[in-house]
C-alpha cells in the first residue's frame, strides 16, 4: 500500500475527531467523497436556471433590459438583508464590527445607485412607455425586500410621512404604525383617492410578513443596536461617517436615482404619467419631501432642513 503523507494523515485524524464529535460515520462521508462528482462552475450557481428566468412579456427588445435589471437589484437586496440580520443578532455589538457590515451595505448600494444608468440612459422612452402597459399592476413598488430593509434599519415611527411623524412614537403599537407607513401614500390612485391594485395586492401578500419582521426586530433594529452600544464603541468617529453613509445612500442617493429614471419616462410636456400600477411616485420617492432617515439622531437640524433637496439639481444634470 502507497504511503500516507504526513500531512493528508493529520488531516485524516481531524477530520476523524470532527465526525466522532458530531457521532458521525468518517467512512460514511469518504464514500460519499469518491462517488460524489466534480463541481462545476455552472452547477454551482445553476446558471440554466438563472439565465432562464428572464421572460418578458412583450416583443420590445428593451424590456429584457427592464426585467433583468430589476432581479439583479433583488438579488443585491437579498445580500443587504443578509448583512442586517447579522447586525441585528449580534449581541456585543462593537464598533469595528458594525463599521464592516456597513460597509459591505454601503458598497451593495453603492453599486446599485452607479448602475442606476441601465434604467435611466439605457432604454428606449417610447419602448418603455409602450411594455410598461404590459405589466399592469406589477410594479417596483411592490419590492418586498427593500421595505424589509427599511423595517430592518429603524422603527416603523422613523417611516411615518414626514408632516405627520409628529403624531406618532414608539408607544404605538406596531400595527398602528405599519398602517401609517409613508410609502403606503404613494399606493393611492390618482384620479380615484382609493387604493390601487397594486397596493391592495402588495398588502394582501406582505403585510403578515412585514408585521412578523417589524415585531422580530422591535428594539432590535439598527438603529438601536447603535444605542444600545457602549459609549466609547458608540462615539466612534468611522462609525459614526458609516451611519450616515448608509442612512443617505438608501434615504436619499437611491431615490434620486428612481427620480431620474421618473424624471425621464414619466413627464412630458409638464404632464405626469401615473407609474406602473397607478402608483403616485411624487408622493413617496422625492427625499426632500418624506426626509426619511434610519438615524435621524446623527444628523443636525440643518442637514435635515435640505435633506434632499439636490434632486432637483440631478434631474437638470439629467437633461444635459
């Protein structure tokens, strides 16, 4: 018989205490390892699977570009909530740990808004115009995780509209405040005053999950895990800058972005043109107007005075 190594024999040795630790068979899995085949690339990722679920609904070349577009951003939310629920669970929270979940969420964001180009540069307006009518009442309002994100970030009294978050605190009950939520605004018909569909039908599939979520995290969110840390971990100046990197990112640099892209599509000839769904965008997309922040104790009275307020600025760079 070959001689073992002394190196492959010390792995043996641990990978033997390792299984009669856990009171498995080691000779189980090494069968398992000399029938099991190769991983490959393509497998491991299910790259078949993933390049089909691309299936637009009308002819229009651009709507591929549409569709597409939007499940990598789902996909890049899928990995923010995976670094918040981390966040959230860790019970010594410690500057240094929380300044590198930031900045993995800061850098998922990041990217989303530098790539916000693909949907405001590069589809065809009358395209657009034409295949959105083909998706009613699908809309990107109706993104679950990004309102899991929100209820992740802050309490639910941080998300009340602006001008009526006077009204409501922490001693409401999570109901009461869900039911108050800004976005919830823009799910309001235009012409009718009335629930849209598209609310209706995002309420009806979510609203058990959101009450879950929002009842999980009281107490528990990032915001106060931030309060909760011990001052010297607290007052540390990077995580502090981290914050509100974060906070504006997601409260103000994304929304403009989806500004734009409104700007562009949806008005013409000083006339607004509902989103898809029926949704009113003007009421829950400009910053400067709901002035949503997850922390909105690291920030001056100021800073919140013109929260926002470069949208208008962007969207005149958008028509250059």
């Amino acid at each position: 018989m070959k001689e073992i190594k002394p190196e492959i024999a010390e792995r043996i040795l641990k990978l033997e205490e390792k299984f009669k630790n856990s009171g498995q068979d080691m000779g189980s899995y090494l069968d398992g390892l000399l029938y099991d085949k190769y991983i490959t690339y393509w497998d491991y990722i299910n790259l078949d699977t993933l390049l089909s679920l691309q299936t637009p609904k009308t002819h229009f070349p651009d709507e591929e570009i549409f569709l597409t577009y939007h499940q990598i951003t789902e996909l890049y939310f899928k990995l923010i909530l995976h670094e918040q629920k981390q966040v959230i669970a860790e019970k010594d929270l410690t500057a240094d740990f929380y300044i590198e979940k930031l900045n993995r969420l800061n850098r998922y964001f990041r990217i989303l808004i530098t790539s916000f180009d693909v949907m405001i540069k590069g589809m065809e307006r009358d395209q657009f115009l034409r295949f959105r009518m083909a998706l009613l009442p699908a809309s990107g309002f109706q993104s679950a995780q990004f309102r899991m994100i929100e209820i992740n970030a802050t309490p639910l009294e941080h998300l009340i509209p602006f001008n009526e978050r006077k009204n409501f605190s922490s001693d409401f009950s999570i109901e009461e405040l869900f039911n108050n939520l800004y976005w919830k605004k823009g799910g309001i018909d235009l012409a009718t005053g009335e629930k849209t569909l598209t609310l209706k039908q995002f309420e009806l599939r979510y609203t058990p999950r959101f009450l879950r979520i929002a009842k999980t995290v009281e107490g528990k969110t990032m915001y106060h895990q931030y309060l909760h840390m011990p001052e010297e971990e607290k007052n540390n100046p990077a995580l502090i800058e981290a914050l509100r990197t974060f906070d504006k990112n997601v409260n103000v640099n994304w929304l403009l972005m989806h500004m734009g892209a409104a700007h562009r599509y949806l008005n013409k000839d000083k006339v607004t043109i509902a989103a898809t769904g029926g949704t009113n965008w003007k009421e829950f997309l400009p910053p400067s107007f709901q002035k949503n922040s997850f922390f909105p104790n690291l920030w001056s009275e100021e800073e919140f005075n013109n929260w926002g307020k470069e949208w208008v600025t962007h969207l005149f760079n958008q028509e250059k």
